[in-house]
C-alpha cells in the first residue's frame, strides 16, 4: 500500500509522461499499481493528506461474532472452540473449522486484554523482606530450605529430613545470624507449619511462630494464594538450586549442607542478573538497616511444661528424665528438639539436658542427685534370737547367709542352729567368725565342716592373694642355623 504522498508523486508523474509504464519506471512501482492510483484519484477515492484504505471484505465468521464474543465472556475465556462449533454451525456459519478456531482464539485474547490481571515488577526496600520457602528433592528424601534477601538477592539454602516448624525455626535463626541482622518482615509461602487458620483469606500465624517472631523482632507475613507477584522470587530460587547445586552421593545430611555452603558462597559472590551487582557486597550496604540480633537464640522445638515428681523425675512422651533435685514439687519446661530434651525452670534457666529416648525407657543423671547411687542390696534381717547370736559375729556371718542361700543349702537354718548351740560356746565367738569366714572361702556350709576348722585351729594355712610377679633375667643362649645339623657337618 502506498503512502498518500507517494501515491500523489504517481498522479503528478502520470500527467507529466502520460505513459502508466513511463511513470512506472520513473517512481518504482508496478505500472498497474500507477494506473490503479490514477482511477482511484480520477473517482476522488484518493483524498490528499490521507493513505489509501482497502476496501472492507465480508468474512464468512462475520455471521457468529457476536454470539462468539457473548459465549466467550460467560464462560471467561474457558469455552473452546470446539465445543461452540455446533453451536455455530445451527447459527448460520458454514466456513471451516480452521476459520472457526481462530475467530475464538481471537476473541479469548480480546477478552484477556481486558480482563487479564495487569502485573508489575517489585520495588524492593532495602532492609525490609526475607522470602523463605520450602522444597523437595525427589528421589533423595531430602528437603530443602531456600531464603533470599529481597534486596540484595543474597540466598541461603540448608538442606534438612523434614518440614516441621522447629526445623523451620532452626534455619531461620541460623539465617538470621549469617546475616547479622534480622529483616523487618519474612514472607513465606503458606506452610503447614506456620499456619494456625485462615480467615477471609488471611492466614493466622501459629503461636509458636509468633513467639518466635517476637524474640527476634519481625513481622510474619504470608503469601496470597496463587499469587506469583509474592512468592515468585523464592520459589525461582528452590528451583535455581535445585537445578544447578551439586547433589552429594551421600546419605549424611552433613554432607549436603557443606555442599550447599559451598553453592552459596559461589552465587552470592557473582554478579546477580537482576541487580547487576554482587549480593555479597549489596548486603553490606543493607545490613546496617536490619535490625540487630536478640543475645541468645529462642528455645526452638516441642514445649510442654511438667511437674517435677518425688523421684525427681518428669515424664515426656512416656519417658522419665531426671532434674535436679531442688525443684521437687515445681513446674518445670521440657523442650524437645533435633533429638534432645532441653529443661528449663519458669525462669528461663537450662536445669538439664537429655538425649531424647524411647517410649519406656529412663535418664537419670547422678549429677541431679544430692548422694551417690548406691547399688541395691537387701541384708539379712534377725527375725530370731539365734538368728540375731549369729549375726553378731560380724560380715562373716552376713556372708556365710548370702553364699549359703546363693548355693541352695535348703538346710541353712539347720546348720546355723548347731553353730550357735554348739560352736559359739565351746570356741567363742571370735574363733567361730574366723572358722565362718574360712568355710564361706571355701564353699563350705555345714555345721561339722566348721568344726572340722576349729579343730585344726592355727595350723589351717592362711590363703593370701598372690603376690607381684618375679621377673629373672635368664642367660641367652646360643642359636645356631639347621645347616650345622646336618649329616655331613657332624663328620
């Protein structure tokens, strides 16, 4: 199509030459696009100062436009055309089926036009949003935890086995000190573990996490649902490394951290796309605007609190650990976390920590303890008076009792009736609890095996332990080889 000018530049050429192919040659158009401009200037459709238009065609989708458009608005753009094509079809429309689908396709893009949500990039504030989320490793049963400073666009990525909010907890605290700040809000996707409710589309945080927000000063906030302007930042991020961070041939979750330490300390050191500047450096310039870090970390993990018993004991999760013993009667906090308890007092102060055991089983630490354990024992105890005569000989007695009942001598009793009838007044008691203390040396239990001692009297050999060891240095003597044996060296 030609200008208005050029196509004036053709008329006036025409009158000049008189000739449609001369005034062709002259301005470098198709002597039949000169003669068609000329019979257009001639019927005045050639207006000066304006481009010629083509004449408007009838279009054979012409007949069901409007019934397209009124269908593709109720349905918002979800109809397709094949599915409306029967429809059109009883409406009048007889072209192909081609003709058809672009006609919808083309009103669907009309409707978006209007309609579609209008986006637009972030303007981050320096010192302002940490975007955290979650992901998953497929095959290895591993998570991975991703946090970018909005800002700077520093990243932090730890690998941990599960989701839970003390897992959570943990990174971020961990985060937050490589960091060296706290940012004013964290946005994150919304995760099971830190949504208590949704009200109106408002996801409620849970307690613990407002706790855990207000120890370090920050604002929880939460993406919308299905919204890609708020959370498309961090979730590019699971997705960046997970494509391009090494994955270590390792079951030990040590070994997957120290690889994705070393993963950021790359990328946070190269010049980013977006900000064309390095994150490592742009974060010095927004550390100074985060606010500082609390002294000490919260209690992170499963919090119950429990009342100390007599035995200085609290049971979490049906087992028993121990405290110190100063708090018998008080309530104390037992925090459970990365498989260990944790126990404070309602003061705040760490009383005690365990590793986390199995249902059924027990920690005591002696430490919590005002006297040594002392192993259990059970002593003879006089129900008789003869019984009371022989005990009274000392620990040889208690011992013959103890060994005697250990080697099944159903007669004990028995035997100990005649020692102290018999014995004890014709050899005295002192003289009876050494011939005691021999028998049960010896393994002797019986009356008459006793006697047999005292008889003896001081000629019985005392046993001793043995002694130390006598070392003598013996003469060296002298090796010869095999060949000196021989036969013929003997000759």
């Amino acid at each position: 199509m030609l200008s208005a000018r050029k196509a004036m530049d053709v008329v006036s050429t025409y009158r000049d030459v008189g000739s449609y192919r001369a005034a062709g040659e002259i301005c470098g158009v198709d002597p039949k696009t000169v003669k068609r401009v000329v019979a257009a200037h001639g019927a005045g459709e050639l207006e000066e100062g304006t481009n010629r238009r083509r004449r408007e065609v009838a279009k054979n989708t012409d007949v069901v436009g409007d019934l397209v458009a009124k269908r593709v608005e109720a349905t918002k753009a979800r109809i397709t055309a094949k599915r409306l094509l029967g429809e059109a079809r009883a409406a009048g429309y007889g072209g192909s089926d081609r003709n058809f689908r672009r006609l919808v396709a083309a009103e669907k893009k009309r409707w978006r036009t209007r309609h579609g949500r209008q986006r637009r990039p972030a303007v981050w504030v320096p010192g302002e949003t940490l975007v955290i989320d979650w992901g998953t490793i497929p095959g290895a049963g591993v998570k991975v935890f991703c946090a970018v400073v909005a800002w700077s666009r520093f990243r932090f990525v730890r690998f941990a086995r599960d989701e839970t909010a003390a897992t959570t907890f943990s990174l971020l605290a961990e985060c937050f000190e490589m960091l060296g700040g706290v940012p004013a809000k964290v946005l994150a996707d919304r995760m099971g573990c830190l949504k208590g409710g949704i009200v109106a589309g408002v996801v409620i945080p849970t307690p613990d996490y407002v706790r855990f927000a207000t120890h370090y000063g920050f604002s929880p906030d939460f993406c919308h649902a299905g919204d890609p302007e708020s959370k498309g930042i961090v979730e590019h991020l699971v997705g960046y490394a997970k494509r391009d961070l090494p994955m270590p041939d390792s079951d030990d979750l040590t070994d997957w951290n120290q690889a994705a330490v070393r993963w950021c300390v790359e990328v946070n050191g190269r010049e980013h796309s977006e900000t064309c500047t390095i994150p490592d450096k742009r974060l010095e310039t927004e550390r100074e605007l985060l606010r500082p870090l609390p002294s000490a970390r919260p209690r992170i993990g499963h919090s119950e609190i429990r009342k100390v018993d007599r035995l200085s004991t609290i049971r979490v999760a049906s087992v028993r650990y121990s405290v110190p013993s100063r708090l018998i009667g008080r309530r104390v906090e037992a925090v459970t976390y990365d498989r260990r308890v944790r126990i404070y007092d309602l003061d705040g102060e760490l009383v005690a920590e365990h590793t986390q055991l199995a249902a059924g089983e027990a920690s005591i630490l002696d430490e919590h303890y005002p006297t040594p354990r002392r192993a259990p024992s059970r002593a003879p105890r006089a129900r008789t008076d003869i019984e009371k005569t022989f005990l009274a000989l000392g620990e040889a007695a208690e011992a013959f009792i103890r060994a005697g009942a250990a080697a099944g001598v159903t007669m004990l009793p028995k035997e100990i009736n005649r020692i102290v009838a018999e014995l004890i007044p014709a050899h005295g008691p002192e003289a009876v609890a050494k011939a005691v203390e021999r028998a049960v040396r010896f393994g002797r239990f019986r009356a008459d095996d006793i006697a047999s001692i005292l008889q003896i009297g001081p000629a019985a050999p005392d046993v001793t332990d043995p002694g130390e060891r006598v070392v003598i240095d013996l003469p060296a003597a002298q090796v010869g080889s095999f060949d000196a044996y021989r036969l013929g060296e003997l000759r």
